[in-house]
C-alpha cells in the first residue's frame, strides 16, 4: 500500500497579511482591487502594494488582471456558508 502526503501551497501570514485575507472573507469580498486592500488595512499605497505582493508570493492570492485580484481560497470559503 502507498501512503502519500498531501500539502498546500500556503505559508505563514503576517499580521497584516492576516487581517486583510480575514477580512476579506468575513465580508465576502472575495474578488477584489487593491484599494479595496488599503481601505481595509488604512495604508498607503505602497505599503499595501508590498502586501499583495507578499500574499501572492506566498500562493493566498491570484491575479485575475492588472488590478483585481481573488483570493485562492476563496472557493472553498463561498461553500462554507
């Protein structure tokens, strides 16, 4: 018999990182525009930008296109509720 091991992709989020994709899901916002993240965090631009780009790296984010983006998990959060 042939025992395997499954793994995910995702990694350890920060703090900030955290409260956005918690965020995010708590208020359904699955698809979203990365002012949507500021807005969420009260950062600037460019701090906020640094997030998105860390949450992709990390596989929690997937760009759609330029400026919207989906949470990878999202699918399985929508089912959830």
């Amino acid at each position: 018999m042939i025992h395997t091991k499954i793994t995910t992709n995702y990694k350890t989020l920060g703090k900030q990182e955290s409260m956005l994709v918690t965020e995010l899901m708590r208020i359904k916002k699955h698809i979203f525009t990365p002012n949507d993240s500021r807005n969420i965090l009260n950062l600037n631009e460019n701090s906020a930008n640094q997030i998105l780009i860390s949450l992709k790296k990390k596989g929690w984010i997937l760009q759609l296109k330029r400026g919207i983006s989906i949470l990878t998990g999202a699918k399985k959060w929508i089912f959830w509720k």
